[in-house]
C-alpha cells in the first residue's frame, strides 16, 4: 500500500545560517517580504549536498532524514504542515521543491499546508487559531474515508514547533495511526505505533459540556470546570483533571492536547448512521438483547470517537467493510464510511455468522444512495 506522511516542518534545512536566526528572533509573518532571501539561502546551501545519495538527504533536513528511512517511492504523498512564519514559509517551500525533485513525485502528491496561527509568539493566538486549524488539517486527511483505503497514512512530527507533537501523537492513537520520530541527524527512527487500548468514553461524554466551556474562554478556574460536569464528585478531580492542563499558578486550566483533540473530532465529525433496508427488516426480528445491543451499536456510529475505539480488524484480503464490535460481545456490525456517515451494510447477533457472510464481500457492491437514515424507531 502506498504511504501518505503527514509531516511537521521546521527550519533545519536552513542549516542554521545567520538570516534563519534573525527571522525566528524577529517573528515575521508569512506574507514578510525576507521570504525570497531565505528562500535563496536554503538554495545556496542545497547545492553542495548530492540529493541522489542516501547519506546526503539525511543530513539535509530532519523531515528529509525521516522521510528517506520511511523509503518513500514516486507513488507516495508528502503533506507538509507548515507554521504561520516567513522563516516556515521559504523552509517549507523549498522542503516541498526538494521531495519532489528527489522523489520524482508530481506535483499534486507534495501538498503544503500553510496553518494560520501556528508560531510561537502570541500563546493565545495559538490556542484560538493555531491548534485548531492544525487539528482541522490532519482530520481532514484521518477522515478521509478514500484515503483510509488508499493508503497508509504515516504521522511524522519530526520538524518543526515540538508543541504540536502530542496533538499529532494524540490523533494517531485515536485514528490507530503509526507515528514516527527522529532526532536530527540520528541513525535510527522511531516508530511509535498505534497504542493498544481505548480511553473510558463516558467519562469523556461526562466532561464534554465543561470542556467546550473551556474551549469557549479558552481558560477557565478549576471549579468552574467541576461545577459543569455531570454527576462530578470530588473522588473523580483526578480522573478529570487529565483532560487539562494549568495555565499558571492561579488556578487556571486549559484543554489538555487529548481533550483539544477529542473535541474536535467529535464537533466536526458526528453525523447521524444510515442503514440499508435489510439490516432495518433484521432488526424488527425478535433478537432479544441482541437487538437492544445492535440498536445501541448503531446510534453509536454517528460518533467518531466511539467508531475508532470499535474497530475490528479482519482480513483485508476478505473484505473492505468496516468491522464494529463491543468487547466481551458476539455482535458485530460492517459497514463504510462515505462522506462522513458511516453506512451500516451488516447487523450479526452472533460471531459465527459474520466471518462467512461477510468473506468477498466489498465496499463497491454498494450504492450509499439506496441506504436510509438510522432513528431509533426503524
């Protein structure tokens, strides 16, 4: 399967060169007129360096270092995030002109994103713009429901603002997306997979409301944040205080990078389920508990966060539907992801069925306009 990296940037291949400094010192802004000098600088320096050899591009950048052991080919795709600065423009730029000269890549497959409001300078623009447009930009890829099947999406927080690293970490465990780091320089990459185990959602679903407060203010008193849970009492502070982070010393807290995460994807991504007529006559059958369970499953997919804790997986090689299941549960539901809401093609009450029914059976066997709105009374 083809690769999809999704990939900070930062300025190490400027090589450290006087003007590099004096533009982080100074802070410009993207549009800042040094660009093209900066630009140039990194030119000058690449000129020296043979792009062809294995050894040359690692020591060109780190984001160049950990893309060369990713052993990327012509028909994978770089995404470049880069931060709102003249210094992150003409270093992206040029990072972008350079995979694509020593990937032989074209140029759609080399995408940069610029992320207003990511810099360093004004903390409170970073938390109201920067982070959220960052967010924004990778669930636009780790949603994606085409590039699910189409590649392996590959997170590299490599360069660049080291404060975007546990968001970018964060969203790999929750879409099971593989991590990787590398110090610049070094011989060896870090593969961090995704993590084996799911967060308590109910406790999430608990502190939602006090979280989007914060969201909101931006900052907000620890008892603030209590008050607005449901059924809080004062054995849980700890188990909710992981969801934030202090501001400083006065009590102030702030959203923590999982909570910041958690909220975002599951404001912009929640759509209600659709299901076709055969799973709609399945569960008019008397199934008992099963069928509370299955009618439960259902509502539950019109959430992302419950969907990514849910997956099963199974043989690609059988089917590219998608599996859902509970745990220490028979029951199982498949389906797709089609811009956005996930189609419920299967309901199993028992394990023993779906493995047969559902082998050789695919996505592209199925029209999502044929599929009806989940409710609760269907």
């Amino acid at each position: 399967m083809n690769k999809l990296v999704l990939c900070t940037t930062g300025t190490s291949i400027g090589g450290g060169c006087k003007e590099f400094r004096e533009a982080a010192k100074k802070g410009h802004p993207w549009e800042h007129e040094s660009v093209p000098g900066l630009k140039q600088c990194i030119r000058d320096r690449l000129k020296d360096i043979d792009l062809s050899q294995d050894q040359e591009q690692r020591k060109c950048s780190a984001e160049m270092n950990s893309l060369n052991r990713l052993k990327l080919c012509g028909d994978d795709r770089v995404v470049l995030l880069a931060t709102d600065t003249a210094d992150g423009r003409a270093t992206s730029e040029v990072l972008r002109e350079t995979i694509l000269k020593t990937y032989g890549m074209g140029e759609k497959q080399v995408e940069l994103k610029h992320v207003v409001g990511l810099q360093v300078r004004d903390s409170k623009k970073l938390r109201k713009e920067g982070l959220r447009n960052f967010v924004n930009i990778v669930l636009d890829y780790l949603a994606d429901e085409q590039i699910r099947y189409e590649y392996e999406v590959i997170l590299n927080p490599t360069g660049g603002f080291k404060g975007v690293v546990p968001f970018l970490t964060t969203l790999g465990m929750l879409y099971r997306r593989r991590s990787v780091y590398i110090f610049e320089h070094a011989e060896e990459l870090i593969d961090l997979p995704p993590l084996p185990f799911a967060f308590d959602l109910n406790l999430y679903q608990r502190a939602q409301k006090a979280l989007q407060r914060i969201e909101q203010e931006t900052a907000v008193r620890e008892e603030i944040f209590f008050d607005a849970i449901d059924g809080y009492c004062p054995e849980e502070r700890d188990l909710f205080l992981s969801f934030t982070e202090p501001v400083d010393s006065s009590g102030n807290i702030t959203l923590s990078p999982l909570a910041f995460c958690l909220l975002k994807i599951e404001t912009e991504g929640s759509r209600p389920p659709k299901i076709r007529s055969q799973v709609r006559d399945f569960l008019k059958r008397d199934l008992g508990d099963s069928g509370k369970i299955l009618r439960t499953m259902i509502s539950n997919c019109s959430s992302p966060l419950w969907r990514n804790t849910h997956y099963h997986t199974w043989s690609r090689d059988k089917t590219d539907l998608i599996i859902m299941k509970r745990s220490a549960s028979s029951e199982r539901l498949a389906g797709f992801l089609h811009e956005g809401v996930f189609h419920v093609t299967h309901a199993f009450s028992s394990h023993d069925k779906y493995e047969k029914e559902l082998e050789n059976t695919f996505r592209a066997n199925y029209n999502p306009s044929e599929f009806m709105e989940w409710t609760a009374d269907v």
